[in-house]
C-alpha cells in the first residue's frame, strides 16, 4: 500500500468521473476527500464515536427487517466501523466493504470481510447483484447524489433493501452561525465553511426519484457537547470530515477569526455546565428495489368503499 501520508494519484474510476462530472457540478473536492481519508485512516478510530452512534441506529433499522441479506455491502466504509457493529445481524454470508480511499479500504480489508476501492459517484457493481447495501454517513460527501442513488438502485436485486445515514440540513447549525459572524466581523466577508446539506424533503424527492419502492426518510438529531469549539474541529478533522467544498478559502483562516468565532460559541451556545452544544441532524434513508411481492398501491378508482356507506345519505 502507498504511504498514506502523501498525496497520491486518484484511481482511474475518479479521474474516469472528472471527465463527465461539469466542473460547475462539483460542489465538493472529492480528490481531497480520498487523500484526507488516507491520511485520517490510522487515526480514524480515535474519533469515530458519532458514526459509531451513527452505525448503531442505521442497524437497529435492519433489526427491524424479519428477512435476510445473503450478499451485503457497505458503501463508503472508512476503516470497516461498520463489519465491526454489525456481529451477525440481517443473516449476512457475505460482506463486502467499499471507500474512495484505499488506506481506509486496506484497514477495513484486515477486518477479514473483503473491501475494494470504489467511487459513489461511479459504482463498479453489477446490475441486481447485492441484496442489501448499506451506507453510514458517507453520502453528503457525493456532487451527484441523484446519480448516486439511482446506481445503488440499480446495484440491488428485486426486493433488495438500501439503508443509509447521511447529515442534514441542520448539522453543525451552532458553528455555521459563528464562524459566519466571526468572518464578517474581522474581514467584511464570508467564505463557505459548512457544507451544504440536504434536507428530509429532498432526501424523499431523490430515493423517489431513483426508483426506490416503500421509500423512508427520518431525521433524528444527536447533540455532541465538547470543552471548547477547537476540540470540535479537531474531532472533524480526525474524522475526515472538514470542509471539502469547492469554493472554500484556500488559505489558512486568520486566527483572530477562529478566536471570535470561539467567543461567539462559548457566549450563545453553552450548556448550563459549561460545554459547547454541537447539533448534528442525522437523515435516514430506507427504500426497496421493487419486487412483486411487495405491497402495491391500488389503481386509481379501484377501492371498493362507497363515500355513502362513510357518511351516511348526507354525502354530496
């Protein structure tokens, strides 16, 4: 494996991707993306306790589901956190495990469960192949989710079950809010820090949209309390998840913003003990590759209940 400390070249299904993805299409930085997860993959396990929550909940939903999924796969699985929660559930024989990074797929891959490099965005499986594909906060990362889902869609066999975790619109309101203000304040403008997230009513127009039968989306939202807003970014750095979009500021942020920005946590959203308040809105997403067997709206005027037997002889 190549050191994952050095930035290393995309593999060809990323470089194949930047060809047809339009540069205005991209929102994020996604060969950035890979090379932070190289180099967070050793230290991943330090800082992975809110997709362990993440993976728990994600899971207790597959608990839920009476049938099972012979051949799975775990769609943008860092360093195999979730082959470690699952311990036998949804009667799993096979279960593969996917990144954009190698060094996180070479960590998962020790596991014991087989992992392989693959791009959300170009996704080398076969039509009707995997019976359950799971994916725990991976996605927002993805420019064209649309596509993305439609390809998870398409990987699955009739009556195969997708879950996925992704964040919502509402995560990481608190320090959205700060640096924004901070920003203005100390430069007179601002730069995107946060990246754009989706919401519960986008998230069902998409699953719809690609296809899915029985389409799902909740929201839960798990609020993390840390001593000081550094230790948060340093917790989203660890977890390779600092801001990747695009348009970013490309140069280190001035410290008299990071240190206002501080202020303005520590003044508008502490806890009564003191610790910093830090929102993350977790979306779920559940939907079934159709199959015959599952159960069918009825055609339109097809119901064999009259209005007059509802509401009596007073219905007009």
């Amino acid at each position: 494996m190549t050191d994952p400390k050095t930035d290393q070249k995309p593999n060809s299904l990323s470089a194949d991707l930047r060809e047809t993805v339009p540069a205005k299409a991209r929102v994020f930085d996604r060969a950035l993306l890979r090379r932070r997860r190289d180099r967070r993959a050793g230290g991943f396990a330090a800082h992975d306790f809110l997709m362990a929550e993440v993976g728990e909940r994600l899971l207790d939903r597959l608990d839920d589901v009476t049938r099972s999924f012979p051949l799975a796969l775990d769609l943008g699985c860092h360093d195999g956190l979730l082959a470690r929660l699952r311990e036998g559930r949804g009667g799993v024989e096979t279960f593969l495990q996917a990144d954009l990074s190698m060094a996180m797929a070479g960590r998962a891959h020790l596991g014991g469960n087989p992992a392989f490099i693959a791009d959300e965005e170009w996704l080398p499986v076969q039509a009707g192949a995997i019976d359950l594909i799971l994916s725990n906060l991976n996605l927002h990362w993805v420019n064209d989710l649309p596509g993305a889902l439609l390809q998870i869609h398409r990987a699955l066999k009739p009556d195969g079950l997708f879950l996925g975790a992704m964040f919502g619109g509402n995560t990481l309101q608190e320090l959205r809010d700060c640096l924004m203000r901070a920003e203005l304040a100390e430069t007179g403008g601002v730069s995107p820090r946060v990246s754009p997230f989706a919401d519960v009513a986008d998230a069902a127009a998409l699953m719809q949209r690609a296809g899915f039968a029985l389409p799902v989306v909740d929201s839960e939202t798990i609020t993390v309390t840390y001593p000081n807003m550094l230790k948060l970014l340093a917790d989203l750095r660890g977890m390779g998840e600092a801001n990747l979009v695009v348009d970013r500021l490309k140069r280190p942020t001035r410290r008299a913003v990071i240190a206002h920005a501080a202020a303005l946590y520590a003044q508008d959203h502490a806890a009564p003990d003191g610790r910093l308040k830090a929102t993350f809105q977790i979306l779920f997403l559940t939907g079934w590759s159709p199959h015959q067997s599952q159960q069918q709206p009825l055609k339109p005027g097809s119901g064999q209940t009259s209005l007059t037997d509802v509401f009596g002889g007073g219905c007009h």
